[in-house]
C-alpha cells in the first residue's frame, strides 16, 4: 500500500474513471422538496430572503409538486401559513385549515409523491413559539405536556387529509408517544411518524421564518431546541424518539451538523433524514448571486457532504433543481 506500488491518482485519471469508482451517489428520489401554502393567496408571493422559493397558493402549491415529482424528486413536506393565529395554535388541528386543504389537493394530483405534513404549533399560535405558553413576561414558558395534545390531533388530522407521513418539529419531550398512541387511536396504525429528532436552536433558521411567518414573538427557541454544541445529547433525543415509535429520525440543520448525521446512523442503523436549512440555502444564493460561488457546483458539494455523512433523505430547497441537475 506504498508508493509508488500504491498511486491513489489512477483512479482520477478521467472523468469516466470518477463516474464508475465515485462512492457516494445522489439520487433525486432521496431529495424532499418543502413547500409552503399560504391561506388566502390567490397567486404565489416570491420569499425575498430565499430567492426561487415561495409562499405558495392552494392551486400553485400543486403545479410545484408535479414539477418536482416530474423531475423525479422522491417527497414534500408541507408547512402551512394561517389566515388567523391564535395563542393555543389550536388552527394546526383544523381539518379545513391549509394544510389538510393542500393534502386533499396534492393526494388527488400527484399521489405518487410523499406528502411530509410538517407538525408543529409555530406557524398557528399569535406568540410564534412552537407550544402552548402558560405564564406572563418573564414567567412566560413553553409548557411541555400541555402542548403534546395539540399536537396529536394536528398529526391526526393531517394524517386523514392524506400525509404519507406526519413529521413533528416542536421538540417538547414525549411528543412522538403522543402522536403514536393518538394515530393509532385514530386507525391510523400505518402513518409513519418521522422526528426532527435531533433539532438544534440553529441560526440557519432566520429566512424560513420569513416564508413561515413564524418568528417568536419573544425569547427564543433554546428551552426546547438542542445547544449547537452538544452531541451526545442528540443521540439520547434519536434514542428516545425510537423507543416512542419514530419510523425514521432527523437531524437539522444538515451542514452544520455532519458529525450527528454520522454518529446517529452508525449507533441506530435506522432511516435518517437531514435537513438543509433555509439559511444554508440563502448563504449559498446570497454568493452566487454576487459570482462569488457557482450556485451549482456549491449546492450538490454540499448536499453529497450530507448524504456521504450518512443521510437517506435530504430535506433541501434545491431538490426540484438538483434533481434536473442529476
Ligand atoms: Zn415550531
């Protein structure tokens, strides 16, 4: 295994040598494409911090599915933005709110894409945080057990409006038996539950805000998102998350957190997803626009980084473009 016996170089010669030797390989049909649908819109509504995305209407949310499944991308996953909030969020369990109304459009137009109903109380509740609120100023808090009700019958409902999966993102502990026991209580013993398992308070967040209209109204999201510095701690959360039921595990944000994405699939040999965020996207646009990264090359480096770090699926906003680019 020395040189000169050994010359790593030989199979780098050519381009068909690379293509025939190379290791990892993306795959259009592990990209999901998020989608957001906005109530009310009559047209889409370009998001201006995540250019070539868009708050989408009940009928452009269905020409943007059966483009990305044209191109052979393999899901969605869903968010809703309400005509009305409230501060218990209780609009994310309407079976007549946006998102059971996209299910039912995107089920009966492209049923061969996996419909991903994102479950979380953020984009519902007047205050923006991702759980019931219970206290004032600075007594104010996220109660935990108060809000997995809420949640279950949002994953309920989205379930019967036809999601392939229900994939909660709110981080309160004990959410996944929630939802689990509340599908099966349902007849809904076949959803698959995919958890943002290991999902980190991430600055990377800031553009989705915009297109989710979801920013906290105060504090932040560190009582219940994990410390971008912990690890271990991420493969207690993917362990607790399995033993309540999860199907398949995320990590997100994907790029900062390549090592998780390893550790988690190397301990569980279990699905795992991760998600490239928002923020990842629009740092990459933000560059290419100014012609200091080819926007191309950049984003399928980055998204083979993930799926090398051991992703099955990647949640991406380049995955209708990426998926023509494979
Ligand atoms: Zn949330």
């Amino acid at each position: 295994m020395k040189y000169p016996a050994t010359r790593l170089r030989r199979l780098r010669r050519t381009p068909a040598l690379r293509r025939l030797f190379r290791e990892t390989r993306l795959a259009p049909e592990m990209l999901v494409q998020p989608l957001f649908v906005k109530e009310g819109l009559d047209r889409p509504v370009e998001i201006a911090s995540m250019p070539g995305q868009r708050q989408h209407s009940l009928r452009s949310v269905v020409e943007a599915a059966a483009k990305a499944r044209e191109a052979g991308v393999g899901g969605a996953i869903l968010f809703g933005v309400p005509a009305r909030k409230d501060p218990r969020g209780d609009g994310a369990a309407d079976p007549a709110g946006v998102v059971p109304a996209a299910l039912r459009a995107l089920k009966a137009a492209v049923p061969d894409l996996v419909l991903i109903a994102d479950v979380c109380l953020c984009e519902y509740t007047t205050h923006g945080h991702c759980g019931i609120v219970v206290g004032e100023g600075p007594h104010a808090e996220i109660a935990n057990d108060e809000t997995l009700p809420q949640l279950a019958r949002a994953a309920v409902a989205y379930a019967e409006a036809g999601a392939d999966l229900v994939a909660p993102s709110d981080m309160m502990d004990g959410r996944v038996g929630a939802i689990r026991a509340a599908l099966d209580a349902a007849g809904r013993k076949e959803t698959p539950i995919l958890s943002y398992a290991a999902k980190y308070a991430s600055a990377f967040y800031g553009p989705f805000r915009d297109a989710a209209e979801s920013p906290p109204s105060f504090g932040d999201r560190k009582s219940h998102q994990m410390d971008p510095a912990n690890a271990d701690e991420a493969l207690r959360e993917v362990a607790q998350d399995l033993e309540e039921g999860a199907d398949a595990v995320m990590v997100k944000p994907a790029g900062p957190n390549l090592d998780v994405i390893r550790r988690v699939k190397d301990r569980f040999q279990v699905p795992v997803a991760a998600y490239q965020v928002s923020g990842e996207y629009a740092a990459v646009k933000a560059a290419a626009a100014r012609g200091w990264l080819d926007e191309r090359t950049a984003a399928l480096e980055l998204l083979t980084a993930i799926a090398r770090a051991g992703a099955d699926v990647v949640l991406t906003y380049w995955a209708t473009e990426a998926a023509g680019w494979l």
